[in-house]
C-alpha cells in the first residue's frame, strides 16, 4: 500500500479505504460519519498494522500508532484511544512466548575489567558500545518439534540504539563476536576514536585475548558488568528482546541461512523505520545524526539517580 497524498496537499486516502470496502468514494462521503467510514477506517489501520508486522512480527500498538501518525499526518491519523479499539477488536495483539539458552560463560581464568559506565549517560553516537549474545531457536525436525540453537552476537550504539555490528554464528565460540565487532569497526571509516568505551558481560568471548586486543588495537576502553544481574547491560538486554520476541516473534526457522536472512531484514527496518521511545521516538539512524541529551518518553530511574549525585 503507497502514501496516496501529500501533507501540502492533504488528500485523505479515501480512495484505498473504499477498495478495501468495496464501495464508491462517493458512497463514503454521503455516509459522512456513519458506520460505513468507521469500517473503512478500521480497515485501512488493519491493513497498515499488517504490513508493519510483516517486518516487525511483535511491534507493539504505541510504536504502531506512532509510525501511522508519521506516515498520514496527524490530520488524517486516528486517535490513540480509537488505534488502541482497532487493535482490541481485530485480535491484534501480541502474545510472547520465551525459551532459554545459556550465552555467558564467566567461569575462566581470562583478565576481567571494571564497569566503567555506573554513572555514564552518554550525549553523542559512538561514546558507549554495549555487547550482548542471544540464542536463536532453529527446529531440526518439524515433525517432532525437536530444534536446536543458533547465536546471535550483537554490538549497539547506546547513545542511538542503533544496531551497528551482528553475526549469526552455530556455535558460541569468539570468532562470531568478533565478526560483529569488526562490522561495528567497519562504521567508523576512517573517522578517529574519542572516548569510546565498549562494555558488555563477563562472558568467555568478550575476556578473550583476541577481542580485548582488537578493542585496545583501536583504543577503545574495555568495560564489563560487575555480576550477573542483566540490569548491568540493560540497554543490550533490551535490544535481544526487541529482535526475538518482537522483530521474529513467531517466525520458524529450519536452518542458520534463514535466520541470517530474516535477521538482516529485520535489523534494517529496527535501524531505519521502528521508533523509540528512548529517543524522543526517533529511529536510531535518525538519532545517529543528533548529539546531546535526548528526551525519554518514560522515566529512567538510574539517570535520575546518576543527576541527583552530580548536582
């Protein structure tokens, strides 16, 4: 479904909303405010909900209606209440489900590092890189429903929550975290280090000798959580729920090609189309171009705490 206006224009999409109806536009405007356009509005959010989700499995209805205001304008948009409605009615929401794998390995005798971040809120892109590794559920037998594991290793831009560096690897070995820092590298160019800090778990893979000395090779300080609680790496944490349990929420896959496909479509619509709340609900390839303090949407109890210490 294409924009069918402009907002110089105003052109209210009347003409999608009466195909999906099987009406006449003329026969929309006579019933102005009746049933009939309130089916055609109902119609033309489902319809738009759907193709969201068809790259997005797991988008919640406030980034939904927030992408629909963009999309339409806020003269052509419905109300929040009225969104919330379609999507109650038509059995929209989304239902999670969750399976677990263990991805951190912090019992080896490799040097560990202090978390450097406590009191840190980052005001501009490349500051704070955070580092995390999940599983991906791949089924190695439909019938049976017997499936096994694949692992997804993932660097962000904490400042705009934009994935910058990923790697789908069989196995939790090193080398597929470090295939995702070099594409994280790789986004710098040649455009010098300042201040750069990478944090992330006390897993195997991050203490290896290869990844910390690419990260020193480059000059960027090495951070790492204190313990085990996911609140140390919380930004990275989310960004793991955000790919499985909403971006794939739902999707099937027989084999790590497929989970690699799906992944870098995924991730493209996550960097460039979905809104954050964290980030004044901007994309994060739109906050890659800002600096300075961003506006939240919700409260953020640790900068709150971290403010009230520097005052």
């Amino acid at each position: 479904m294409s924009r069918l206006y402009t907002r110089d224009m105003k052109a209210y999409p009347v003409t999608s909303q009466c195909k999906l109806l099987g009406v006449s536009p003329q026969a929309y405007y006579k019933h102005g405010d009746s049933d009939l356009r309130k089916q055609a509005e109902d119609a033309f959010v489902v319809e738009f909900i759907n193709r969201v989700r068809q790259k997005d499995h797991g988008i919640g209805g406030g980034k939904l209606w927030k992408m629909y205001k963009h999309e339409f304008g806020e003269e052509h948009s419905v109300g929040y209440n009225r969104f919330y409605d379609i999507i109650e009615r038509h059995n929209l929401k989304v239902r999670k489900k969750k399976r677990r794998a263990k991805t951190t390995d912090s019992e080896h005798g490799l040097p560990l590092y202090p978390n450097l971040v406590k009191e840190l809120i980052p005001i501009r892109p490349n500051q704070l890189w955070v580092s995390d590794i999940t599983y991906m559920v791949i089924y190695t037998n439909a019938q049976t429903g017997d499936y096994d594991f694949c692992y997804l290793s993932l660097v962000t831009d904490y400042y705009t929550k934009e994935i910058i560096g990923w790697c789908v690897g069989e196995t939790l070995e090193a080398k597929f975290a470090i295939a995702a820092l070099h594409m994280a590298l790789g986004r710098l160019g040649n455009n010098p280090v300042l201040d750069l800090i990478h944090h992330s778990d006390r897993g195997v893979q991050y203490a290896s000798y290869e990844y910390t000395s690419i990260l020193k090779r480059n000059g960027i300080k090495i951070s790492m959580t204190e313990c085990g609680d996911p609140k140390d790496n919380a930004v990275a944490e989310r960004v793991n729920g955000i790919i499985k349990n909403e971006l794939l929420m739902g999707m099937a896959f027989v084999s790590i090609d497929e989970v690699r496909r799906a992944l870098k479509v995924a991730i493209d619509f996550y960097n460039n189309e979905r809104p954050h709340m964290s980030l004044d609900w901007k994309t994060p390839a739109e906050a890659a171009l800002c600096t300075g303090e961003l506006e939240k949407k919700w409260v953020s109890y640790r900068e709150k705490a971290i403010k009230a210490l520097a005052a």
